[in-house]
C-alpha cells in the first residue's frame, strides 16, 4: 500500500523574518496597504511552492495569516470584540484588534495549548456572528492558481469557542450558532474543489476533551448531515485523543500526534481502536522540536500504521510553525548541523520516507539514516556527569538559615529590592549589537557596562534601595544570555519562532550535554558588589525556564536535560558564593508555564522541576540567601511545588492579580520569605504611594511581616529611566512611612 505526504501548517515568518518587517513597516507607516499585500502575497507564494518543491502531496492553506489564525477565524466568523463593533471588516481592523488602539484595548493573548505561540482570545459579548469575506477560500484559490496540490486548514468550531471569551450563551449556542457558517464556508471549499479539509481540534487532546464530548459529537453530526463527512479529516496535535471517542465520529479520518501523545495514540491503534476504513494522518515528524529524526524508527512505524488503516498519509506532528524555516542560511559546525532538521527539512524528511516506502528508493533515507546515527555517537552528547555529589537540601532549615542570613544582611523590616533588570535603553542594546559585531573592542564594552552598572548602583542608593542588583545589562535575553555560554547549547543565527503577532523568539537549542564551564555572571555581579554596602543580588536563570525556553533534547530523559542544566547553574551559584556575593537569585518564571496539557502527567513534571531547582540552588551556605522569582502570583495546584524549593525568599507578581495570592495561601502555610509585586512594571504609569500601601497591606494580612519584601511585580527592562525613579522612590516611600507606623506602634 502507498502512502501519501501532508504538511499542516508552516511557519509565518519566512527565513529571514521578511513577515515581520513587513508587518512592522505597514504599522510604522513606512509601507502602504497594497505594498504590504504584494510582500505578504509573494511570501505566501513563495512558502506554497516551496512545499510543493519538497514533493508534498497536500500543502495547507488557512495557516498563513497577517496576525493569528485564531483572529482570522473569528473575523471570518464576525466575533469582533464589542468595543471594534462597527468598523469595516479588514486587514486594519484585524490589526487593531490585536494591537490596541488609542481608544481601545487591544483583546488578550493566551499561550497557544503547551506552546510558545500566543493567541487572539475571541470576544462574544454582543458579536453578531455571520459569514464575513471568505479569505480560506481566496487563499485556497491562491493555490489553486498555482498549482499548488493543496488543503484548507480551519480552526474546528468546538475548539473555537472553548478559546473563546464573553457573551452570555452558553458553550452549546455558540457552536450552534457557528454551525451553518461552518457549514457555508466548508461547502464553498469542496465546491472549489478541495480534496479535504483540515478541521484542527486540539481541544480533543485536553482534559476538557471528556465533557466537549456530546457537542463535538453534535459537530460532526451536523457536518455529516450536510454531506461534508467524507471531506472532512479532524487534526488533533501535542497530546494523545481518546480514540475510541474520536473514531466514532462521523468523518474521512483523524490526524494523530506519534511524537508527543507519550505512545499513546499508537498503544490505542494497536488496542483495534482505529476502523481500518478511516484515513489516518498519522504525525510522526516532531513539528515543534528541532531534531533530525530517527528515520529508521520512523519507517518501522509507518510500516506498522499501514496494518490499520486503508489510508496512510504521514506529516508533522504539529503545525511546523513552532520550528525555524530552514537550515540553509545558518553557518554551523557539520557534526552539529547533521542532527538538526528545520521546516524544510522535516518535509524533506516526509518526502525521504514516502520514496522509500512507495518506490523502494533508499537513496535520501539512507543519508538521513546515517546522519542521524552519527549524530547520536558524538562525544559531545555523552559527557559524564556525577549528580549524586550534589546536594538537593540546604544545610538547614529554613527557620536557622533565616538567622544566620539576618545576623549577615542586617536589613531592615520589610526590605525593598528588584527583580533584577534595569532599562534595556536604545544605548545598551546599541552597544551590545556593536559588541556582537565586532565593531567595538571587548575594552569598550566592558567598560560600557561598567559605567552603566556603577551608574545604577548609585541611583539604587539615591533610592535607598536595601538589596541591590547590577542591572542585566550585557543580557539581551534571560535564557539565550546563558544559552551562549554553556557548553551544549548552540544559539542560532536566523532559528526565530513566532510567539504573538509580529514577535518572535530564538530559543537556544540545547545539541549536547550541557556543562559550566567558566564564570558568567561573576566579573559584572562582583564589581557592583564592589561599589557599594548593599548586598547586590546575583542573578540567574534556574534550570527549569532555560529548559522550557529552549529546544530540548528528547534523545535523553527530560529530568536528566534539566538536571545537567541545574548542575551547571549550581556552579555558577557557587562562583558567585565564592565571589562574596550573599544574595542570590534564581528565576523560573516558566515553571507554570510547562505544565504539561493533561493534569495526570503534572505530578511527575512538578517532581522533576523541584528536583532540579534544588539542585542547582542547595549547595550554599546557610548564610547565603537564595531568591527565585516568578511573574505570577495564582499558584493554585502548584503552591506545595513552590513552597518546597525551599527558597529563601520568593519575589511574585501581585499587582494584577489581586485576590488570587489571598485565596492560594488559603489552604498553605507559607513560612518562607516572600516578596510582593506591588506595582505593574507592564505599564508606563507612576503607581501612587497610596496604591502600594494598600498592596502591602493586603499581604500583610496572609504574610507574616518578618518574612514579607516589596519590589515591583517583575524586571524593569522594559521601563525608561525616570518611570523607574519615579517608581522605585514612591515604593520606598512607602515602606519607610510603614516601618515608622510600626515603630510607633510598637514603642
Ligand atoms: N531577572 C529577570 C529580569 O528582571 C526576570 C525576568 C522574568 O521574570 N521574566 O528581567
Ligand atoms: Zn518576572
């Protein structure tokens, strides 16, 4: 039997970002409408027939967007958020729904399921939906025009509306109200002649799947009624579906996550829970990871999916929008670039595997075969390493540590401090750019970043400040600043990934086993340390976020990935011991965040987090005092986790989200110091000395006054200089008034 290939989604950004600039210079007004669709139009041109280049027998069309798919399905759908009711439908109001404008808000943006992408939450408050211009069809079109051998890719309604916010019907008006235009904008695809359809459902993959059952049932049913069953393939992506559920439902077939579904997916087809007359679009090239794949493992799976099902179309396990484009343009080291595989090179992948399977042509199969075996046995990913000489506990409880690091610190009550960047100004991302590129001397900007952490520290006594920091400067990001200086890591040149609109980001990509090999933050940490009686907070990244933030490697168990990390972390917390610093940071704002999807994989994750954040924070004296930070504040389900890294202190963000902190310290006693983020660093206003004495005060309430710090809800990199003054002095003021009540209480 032969196969086919599909892809099912492909990256926005082109190689060298050319979507972005585009997009950026339309809103900056450099560009106009019609040049901004020529450009956007022949990148959208150009990745359609590239995929076609690649021998792909079905090329999605619908995941190409001007913004987020998730918007474009809610303007086609007519959701406009109440406050952008009225204006015309189009390109413009798209962007200001995402964006904002000076009269409105922009809507929210949530994280996409487990990914790094963000979405345009849908609002139904008083939409009136209806079918707006059918842009899947005109791209589907588009491709037709260019014989593009193609497929539309629409967002399924149960998965739409459960991402969607507002309005007072219920789940089931919603989609009831959805289903003719569905049903309209489905019809008009297969009268233009579309083979299939690519209905994304990954709700089907959460823990919501179970209730959304009896709705998607009535989805697909009404489908069926209106003749769209056998047009119909439903994609599923990032976890494993109930299958018995999902084969029930009335279509041509399902796409299947092989790569991320744990195993799953395949233990279910094994189990008979797949009817051998549906098509199966079995995803088995990792579409959100880096790594070449193990194309023999590969073949042996198709080989075995071909025994249960009539119809075997292989592709991506995801859209390949959480991947780079291509490694064409990157300059890196051969043994290296032979384990990676980009977008493109998981289609060739795909295509290396159908020549094989359907004509017996072992040419590429057997390159990539080889490729990857040489990759596997390269000495750099089989280092050795000694985890059990580490500490996971601290030398005492907290209770006498907390002694000790008082007698050290000496620090008033209700110490102020920050979470550790300062203004990433024009001027030092300026200088850093020069730095990179080699037009200004390392003596230069050395010196640069000398003069603006001495210039910091100074202001931070102007402030009167009680815990320092030295400001992050040389940091262009908090994970690929590491990623640069860890052995194992490789920091790409053009790997950037979409993460909301026109933003994208460039994990690092963790190749090897990971090791410390020199100081990385002592030299700037020390010499503001040097310039002032404060103690200067060291600053690091915990092995947790630089995990989450990263392409990790899946060669190797995750726990072990992040515990190499952590051990090198814990050098360099110990260098900066060594050093003389007394206070050290660690920051996991991405622990929550790599939750897994399903809840019953969340106790083993939030196992492996803490032994990893222990591990690279345990081995200090008593009398060093380890922070961490995190940018939220609802613990919820997570709050024995964070409780039991046994930080000295954890800084949170408070300030926007009220009440959550009260109602999760509820059911915990939290006996450990804790720092409340009592002002939002997102925006450029001054908060008033009022408003964070009301903040203090709410804590206070739940937090025992000799554990409890104020600082601002996270770093202020992104805040000019005066708003920090500004801010930072209103704080201060603030406290010393609240030490002075207490005094005078207490006298
Ligand atoms: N120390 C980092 C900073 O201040 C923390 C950033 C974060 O929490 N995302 O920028
Ligand atoms: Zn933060």
């Amino acid at each position: 039997m032969t196969i086919k290939t599909a892809n099912i989604g492909f990256p926005r950004l082109g190689r060298k970002r050319e979507w972005k600039k585009a997009i950026e210079s339309y809103w900056a007004g450099k560009t106009n409408y019609d040049e901004l669709t020529t450009t956007l139009n022949d990148l959208h041109k150009e990745n359609l027939l590239l995929q076609k280049n690649y021998n792909i027998d079905s090329v999605p069309v619908g995941d190409f967007s001007l913004y987020d798919h998730v918007l474009d399905t809610s303007l086609l759908f007519n959701i406009i958020p109440e406050r952008f009711q009225g204006q015309e439908v189009n390109d413009d109001l798209l962007f200001d729904i995402a964006r904002g404008t000076k009269e409105h808000v922009a809507s929210a943006l949530i994280k996409w399921f487990n990914t790094n992408y963000h979405y345009i939450v849908p609002e139904w408050d008083n939409a009136e939906p209806k079918l707006n211009r059918n842009v899947l069809l005109e791209r589907f079109q588009f491709a037709q025009q260019l014989n593009v051998p193609a497929h539309p890719v629409i967002l399924g309604p149960v998965s739409f509306v459960q991402l969607s916010r507002g309005g007072d019907q219920s789940f089931e008006e919603k989609v009831e109200t959805l289903l003719p235009l569905y049903k309209e904008v489905l019809q008009s695809l297969v009268d233009a002649g579309a083979e299939y359809i690519q209905i994304d459902e990954p709700v089907l993959v959460t823990d919501n799947a179970k209730e959304l059952e009896d709705i998607t049932r009535h989805v697909y049913d009404y489908f069926e009624k209106a003749g769209l069953a056998d047009k119909l393939v439903i994609q599923t992506y990032f976890e494993h579906v109930d299958l018995e559920f999902v084969n029930s439902l009335p279509v041509k077939g399902f796409g299947l996550d092989f790569v991320h579904d744990r195993g799953v997916n395949l233990q279910q087809i094994r189990d008979g829970k797949l009817s051998k007359d549906k098509a199966l679009y079995a995803g088995i090239i990792d579409g959100r990871n880096v790594w070449a794949a193990d194309i023999e493992a590969k073949k042996d799976l198709i080989e075995e999916l071909q025994q249960y099902t009539d119809e075997l179309v292989i592709q991506p396990s995801s859209s390949l929008l959480h991947v780079p484009v291509s490694l064409d343009d990157e300059v890196l080291d051969e043994t290296i670039e032979e384990g990676l595989s980009f977008a493109t090179e998981k289609l060739d992948e795909l295509d290396a595997l159908k020549r094989l399977i359907n004509n017996g042509d072992a040419e590429k199969y057997d390159q990539l075969k080889a490729q990857y075996e040489r990759f596997q046995n390269q000495a750099f990913k089989n280092l050795e390493y000694d985890f059990d000489s580490v500490r996971t506990h601290r030398e005492s409880a907290f209770p006498e540590r907390k002694k000790v690091q008082d007698a050290r610190l000496k620090l008033p009550e209700l110490p102020t401090t920050t979470i550790g960047s300062f203004p990433q100004t024009k001027e030092v991302r300026k200088k850093r750019a020069d730095w990179k590129n080699h037009r200004i001397s390392d003596e230069e900007y050395n010196q640069f970043l000398r003069d603006e952490i001495a210039r910091w520290i100074q202001i931070q006594e102007d402030i009167s400040l009680d815990v320092f920091v030295h400001g992050e400067f040389e940091r262009n990001d908090m994970v690929e600043f590491f990623g640069e200086r860890l052995q194992g890591f490789l920091v790409t040149k053009y790997g950037w990934v979409q993460s909301y609109g026109s933003r994208a980001v460039k994990p690092p990509v963790i190749y090897g086993d990971v090791k410390w090999t020199k100081p990385i933050t002592v030299e700037e940490t020390a010499y503001a340390q040097s310039l002032t009686d404060h103690p200067v907070k060291g600053m690091l990244t915990g092995p947790v976020t630089i995990l989450n933030w990263s392409f990790e490697r899946v060669d190797i168990p995750r726990q072990e990935v992040q515990d190499q990390i952590a051990l090198a972390i814990n050098e360099e917390v110990l260098a900066l011991e060594d050093a003389g610093i007394k206070v050290i940071q660690v920051d996991e704002p991405a622990l929550r965040e790599g939750l897994p999807l399903r809840k019953e994989y969340h106790e083993e994750y939030l196992k492996q987090a803490l032994r990893s954040f222990r591990l690279a924070t345990s081995s200090v004296a008593d009398a060093t005092q380890i922070h961490t930070h995190m940018c939220y504040s609802q613990f919820g389900e997570i709050i024995h986790t964070i409780h039991d890294l046994d930080a000295d202190v954890i800084s949170i963000e408070t300030s926007r989200s009220h009440g959550a902190l009260i109602k999760d310290f509820e059911d915990i006693t939290y006996d450990l110091g804790i720092g409340l983020g009592v002002y939002d660093i997102h925006s450029p206003r001054i908060p008033t000395e009022e408003e964070i004495t009301v903040a203090i005060n709410r804590g206070l309430k739940e937090i025992d006054r000799s554990l409890f710090w104020v600082n601002p809800d996270c770093g202020l990199k992104t805040r000019n200089e005066d708003q920090v003054k500004e801010a930072l002095s209103v704080l201060v003021s603030a406290v010393k008034k609240l030490r002075q009540e207490q005094g005078q209480e207490t006298a």
